[in-house]
C-alpha cells in the first residue's frame, strides 16, 4: 500500500540529510509526497529561515524529495472539502496543510507517514505510521 510523507518527516530527513535514514522497512511503500506536503516543507526554504538552513533544506528537496511529489487532484479536493466540514461538525480544526495532506491520504486510501499528533484524531480514518 503506498505511504505518503507528512512534512514532519520531511523536516526529521532535513536534520538528518537523508530521506532514507526516516523511511520505515521496504515492506511498506512505495513512498511520495503529497504535493502539499511539499510545498509546507519549501516554505522553510524561505526567510525568515537562517540562510544555512535553508540551503540546506532547498539541496535535500532538489536532490532527494521533487522527484516524490505527487500531484494535489480534484479527489484530494474533495475529500479535503468533506473533511473540513465533517471537522466543523465536530467542533474542531485543523492546520490547512495538514487537513491537505491528510485529504489527499484518505481520497487515495494510502498510509500516512508522519511524527505529527495533529492526525491523531483522523486515525480511525487513515493508517498512521509513526517515526520518533
């Protein structure tokens, strides 16, 4: 079943300067990058980011992570639409990369890999693979 990458394992990879030193055994996968999960991670690549930092970052995501991006489709949309408002039913919130990434997981019916609790709350929803 394929994995998508949360931006919170991105930025673990960043620290880590390789995207292979997070991803779990070869059994799960194939892995991508949900094209918002993407663009979250590029904002850090923007000031008011230190300059090492960002070049960094920038050099992991040419290098190792663009050729994962996955494209944001009308089905990820929607399910984003009927997320937020199943959400707001509930009397809660969620950030709006998250509720994209998390979206574009559950359209396509994948696991998410991630180090965020924010989708805790989603996990009777989706299969959530945890890094620490």
């Amino acid at each position: 079943m394929p994995v998508a990458i949360d931006t919170s394992v991105l930025i673990e990879a960043e620290r880590l300067g390789t995207v292979d030193a997070v991803l779990p055994r070869e059994e799960d996968g194939p892995f991508y990058i949900p094209a918002l999960a993407a663009a979250e991670f590029l904002l850090g690549t923007h000031p008011p980011v230190r300059d090492d930092l960002r070049y960094r970052a920038l050099l992991l995501y040419q290098g190792q992570l663009q050729r994962m991006v996955d494209d944001f489709t009308e089905a990820d949309a929607a399910q984003m639409a009927a997320l937020a408002a199943d959400l707001k039913r509930r009397g809660q919130t969620m950030k709006f990369f998250d509720a994209a990434i998390a979206a574009s997981v559950m359209a396509r019916g994948d696991k998410l890999l991630t180090a965020d609790t924010d989708f805790d709350r989603l996990e009777d929803q989706m299969i959530l693979l945890k890094i620490s």
